[in-house]
C-alpha cells in the first residue's frame, strides 16, 4: 500500500515528456528548450547537487573526457567544481576566485607563484579608471603611470590635489606632496614629504615630511626625517639629516649636513653646516661655515664666520669674521671678530678679542678682549689678555699677561714678561730675564740673549766673540702699495697640507674590493708589481687638504658607485705647485728684505760701539 502512494506522489510532481523532465508542485509544463525544469511555486526552494568534500572530490575514480560536465560542491572550498574531461576546474565566484576567474571580494585558497593577475601571452597589463589607462606594466617589467601631468604618484592621498598639468612630479609615500597643485619637476618620497607645498618647483625631499610646509620654495633638497620641514619659499637649500634646517622659511642657498645642523635657522643664507647641531641655534646669520658636532652651536645672527671642529666657536653670538679650526679652538667667543684660531682651545676664552690669530695648542688661551694678537706655536701668550702683542715658538711670551706691543721669535722667548711693554727677543731662549720682569722697549737678539734693563738692546749672548757687518745701518725702508691683488688658485695653504708618500700596492684588496675572481687574476705579474716601491699621494688626504682651504680642486678622481676607487690627475698638481713657489719665493724675498734690513741694524750698532770705545780710551 505504501508503494502505492508513493508512486501517485511522484506523479503528481514529475511530468514526463518526450523531449523533457519537469520537477515541481503545480503541474508546469518544463520548458522546452531545457532537458530538465525544476520548479517550485513557493520560490524559496532550491537543488542540491552532491556536496563533497576536496578528498571525496579528488578520489572520484574513473573521471575521464565521456565524465565532463560533471558538477559538484566542494565543501572544503566553499565552492561548485566541474570536471572539464581531464581535471576539476573551479567556478569562480565574487567570494572565490578559482582557477577561470579573480574574486572581486578577495580570494582563497589562492598559491604564490600559479595563481596571479595578469596576461599569459606577450602583451601589457593596463590598469583603467573611466575607461582610461592609469597603470601599465609592460613585458619588460617596468610599471608606467599615466596622467596629463606626466607625474608619478604612489601612496595614500600621495599629490592629491595636482592639477595634472605637464607637472612631471614625483611623489611617493602617504600625503606626499598632498598640496601641490601647479608645482612642477619636484620629487617627494616618504611619510608626508612636501605635504603642505602648493608651487614650489625643482625640488626635492626624501624622508617623513621633509619640506613638509614648502609654499614657493624653488631648487631646494631635503633629506631626511622633517628636514626642511618649515621651509616655506626659501631657495636652493641643501639639508640632509634628520632635522636638518628644521625652522627655515626663507633662508636661501644653505647647505646642512648631519642631525640638527642649522636648526633655528629661519631666514640666514649661503651658511654650511656639517655636523651634529652644527650652526643650530643660527637664525639670520649668513655666509658661515661650520664643520663638528656643535661647530658655531650659539651663532644666531652673525657672518662670515668659519669653524672646523668640535665645539670650535661654540659660544659665538654675534662675532664675524672670525676662523677656528680645532677642537674647542674659540670656544667662548661671543662678538669678537676676525679672529683666527687654529689648533686645540687656541682663544678658548676670548669673548669680545678681534684681530687676533693664535696658531698651535692653547694659543692665546685666557685672552678675553685682547685685540691684535699673534700667537703661532704650542702655549704661545698662552696667559695673555693685552693687545698688539706677536709670538712664534713654543711657549714664546707664555707668562704674558697685561704687556702689550711685545714680539717674539723662537722657542721660549720672551718666556718670563708679564707686564713689560714693546720687547723684541728673536731667537731661542732670547729674552731671558728674571720671573715676572716688567722691562720696556729693549731687544734681545740671538740664542739666550739676556735682558737685564729697559730701552735696551742685547745682540747675543756671553759666549760670543764677534759682532760684526760690512754696511752702514739704514733706518727706512720704503714699501709700496699692492692694490686688488687676488689669487683664485691655492697655492702653499694646499699644498704643504700634502703628504708625499711611499707605498705599495696591496693587490690582493684591490682585487677583492673590484671583485676580481681568481681565474682572471695574473699572480705571477701580480707578485712582481706588488713589490714595486711607489710614490705619491693619498687622494682621501688631498681631498680633506683641499676642503680644509675650500679649494675646488679637480685632480681627485672621485669613486662613482661602491665598486670604484680614488684615483689622483697627477697633471693638475702643477698648478697649485706652481701657485705655491710664488707664493714661496714672495716668503724668501722678503725674509732676504728684512736680514738684509738687521744685518744693517748690527754694522750701526758696531760703528756705535766702536765710537764709543774710542771715547773711553781718550778718557
């Protein structure tokens, strides 16, 4: 009986006819065009095909091409699967993306290196928005941007508002170069660069918003974390470290190298400051240069100042003119101006001094305001704090303190004066008096001359015999006036910075560094030229030696990638050399000028004596 029903249920939903197969509740005819109509009058039915999971799927045996078309849902996948005759294709869906298809939502399932995006034949991907190509990546690789501007923008909201006239701007990073809007030829890459710039051009900023805030600002590189961050229409500036002219506006053609160099800096120009906090608290100041780590750290609005080393002009406010090279040399000079210092704490305590030059360790150390000074040598007028006074030589006038007018010549000379005044001692030891002597106008001349008096003359020591000379003294000498001589070659300030040397080739590092492989290595001749003894120079050392006199030489031969090396144009040293024998043969002159001058001192001095022996033996 239950057969029975059954049999008449199934024939109330399934009508058969020759051509088709209906399944559904009401009787509907099945279309004719399809071998099967499934039907439901409710509409809230559907089919289930056989659901499997990926291994019940795979393990279906005996597939083969008379099996194509077979369809099942994969329940490992989430997804319909067909048979194609020899493998399981996936169908693709906007939740899926199998092996004919790319999910719109996102993929699964998915394996680097088969599943990709893009062509299979030999013809570019082009990306479009508005039916316009926007991206291409060609057969070669390379990825193309396309816009009117000719720009390149990659990065959230990355030249959002330009106006993609012929621009050709580059900016990559989040925000980069988010304002611009008819700025053209700049480059802008990393976190905000050149957020805020609306027209600069030509420049150029890497790092988190580097010429963050750039308005107008035209030719300018900035490199580094918020270097050049204020900079609004300043011009050809040059900052690379984080920090980096932090605070400039409208300063123009700076160079800053290192963390913090030129910091404060909001409208000084032509400065260069390399270093940490090089020139930092620099505002207005221009034309200064600062190498070291805290190099002219306190400069705010002075110029033309030049400072080499740690420290070296640290305390300067608002001093010109002036030149340190050494650690701490000028460390505590605040106005004093045009004052050279060279060497470790030379003019360390100088505050409002000018026209001084301190040459050598502790040159004029504890000089505060004294003006005209020359010191060359190790401690020379190390204690002074007077004026117009000259030493050369170790610990030459080193007890100086108030005496002025004082000049002395060689080791130890003029050791013992403190207060004493317009004293001349020329030559080793020359000078020599008791502690503290306070002598005026006398002049010791030769090795250990004594000094027992003021307005005096000693012309050398106890152990001489002789004195003598073959012209009469003169008294003047008439120099002439040089007017706009210049010289825009470096002559003996470069070249006595070299260091002529003997070497040897290290073969085996040059190879290494050149990457050589040994099979195309010639050992044997190889051996023979590393013995070879060479002379010449080191180029890194002519490099530092024409920084230091901001000479722009161009015999070095700079390495152009990591692979090269330095290499030196041995031609080129003829012109400084040439320069320097000038230069030196000027020097020779005129020191025959003046030996000439005291051998004419020394025959007057003689007739003196020789007149005044001649009374005395009347008497």
């Amino acid at each position: 009986m239950k057969t029975v029903v059954l049999f008449i249920a199934m024939c109330v939903v399934v009508r058969v006819y020759s051509q088709n197969i209906g399944i559904n509740d009401n009787g509907t005819a099945p279309n004719s065009n399809a071998i099967l109509d499934v039907d439901v009058s409710t509409n809230d039915k559907g089919v289930l095909i056989p659901r499997l999971t990926t291994a019940q799927r795979t393990s279906i045996a005996g597939l083969g091409a008379t099996e194509e078309g077979l369809t099942v849902y994969d329940e490992t996948t989430k997804s319909f699967w067909y048979w194609d005759g020899s493998q399981w294709i996936e169908i693709a869906t906007s939740l899926s993306a199998g092996s004919g298809g790319w999910g719109l939502l996102g993929n699964a399932g998915t394996t680097s290196g088969t599943n990709f995006l893009g062509t299979t034949d030999a013809q570019a991907l082009d990306i479009r928005t508005n039916n316009v190509i926007r991206t291409r990546i060609t057969t070669k690789g390379q990825i193309e941007v396309f816009n009117t501007g000719q720009s390149v923008f990659l990065g959230e909201a990355a030249g959002q508002n330009d106006n993609l006239a012929t621009n050709r701007n580059v900016y990559v990073g989040y925000y980069a170069g988010y304002s611009n809007t008819g700025g053209a030829l700049n480059t802008a890459i990393g976190h905000e660069p050149m957020r805020n710039s609306t027209g600069g051009n030509y420049n150029t900023a890497i790092g988190r918003q580097a010429l963050y805030n750039n308005s107008t600002g035209d030719w300018n590189t900035a490199i580094g974390d918020q270097a050049l961050l204020s900079n609004t229409g300043g011009h050809a500036n040059v900052a690379v470290g984080k920090l980096s002219l932090y605070s400039n506006t409208s300063g123009n053609y700076n160079v800053a190298i290192g963390v913090r160099p030129l910091y404060q800096n909001t409208s000084g120009e032509y400065n260069i400051a390399l270093g940490y906090d090089a020139l930092r608290s620099n505002n207005t100041g221009g034309s200064n240069v600062a190498l070291g780590h805290n190099a002219l750290y306190m400069n705010v609005n002075a110029n033309y100042n030049i400072a080499l080393g740690p420290n070296s002009l640290y305390s300067n406010n608002s001093g010109e003119n002036n030149i340190a090279l050494g650690r701490y040399a000028l460390y505590s000079n605040v106005n004093g101006y045009s004052n050279i210092a060279l060497g470790k704490d030379a003019q360390y305590q100088n505050n409002g001094g000018y026209y001084n030059i301190a040459i050598g360790t502790a040159a004029l150390y504890a000089n505060i305001s004294g003006i005209n000074n020359v010191a060359i040598g190790h401690n020379t007028l190390t204690n002074n704090t007077a004026s117009y006074n000259t030493a050369v030589g170790k610990q030459a006038l080193y007890k100086n303190s108030t005496g002025t007018r004082n000049t002395a010549v060689g080791f130890n000379a003029l050791y013992e004066n403190a207060t004493g005044n317009n004293n001349t001692a020329l030559g080793y030891g020359a000078f020599q008096t008791s502690a503290n002597s306070g002598y005026t106008n006398s002049t010791a001349i030769g090795y250990n001359a004594p000094m027992n008096a003021s307005n005096k003359v000693v012309v050398g020591n106890s152990s001489v015999t002789t004195i003598g000379g073959y012209a009469n003294w003169t008294n003047l000498s008439d120099g002439r006036f040089k007017i706009n001589v210049q010289e825009n070659v470096h002559g003996l300030d470069f070249i006595l910075k070299l260091r002529p040397v003997t070497y040897q080739l290290d073969i085996n590092k040059l190879a290494e560094h050149l990457h050589t492989p040994d099979s195309l290595r010639l050992f044997d001749s190889e051996k023979l030229k590393a013995k070879e003894i060479q002379c010449g120079f080191i180029a890194q050392e002519v490099e530092k030696a024409a920084q230091e006199v901001n000479f722009n030489f161009h015999g070095i031969d700079k390495p152009k990638n990591p692979n090269d090396h330095y290499g030196l144009r041995y031609a080129e040293f003829v012109v400084p050399i040439v320069k320097a024998i000038q230069e030196q043969q000027e020097i020779i002159t005129n020191q025959q000028t003046n030996l000439a001058k005291q051998q004419k001192e020394i025959e007057l001095l003689k007739e003196k004596v020789e007149k005044l022996e001649k009374l005395l033996q009347k008497q």
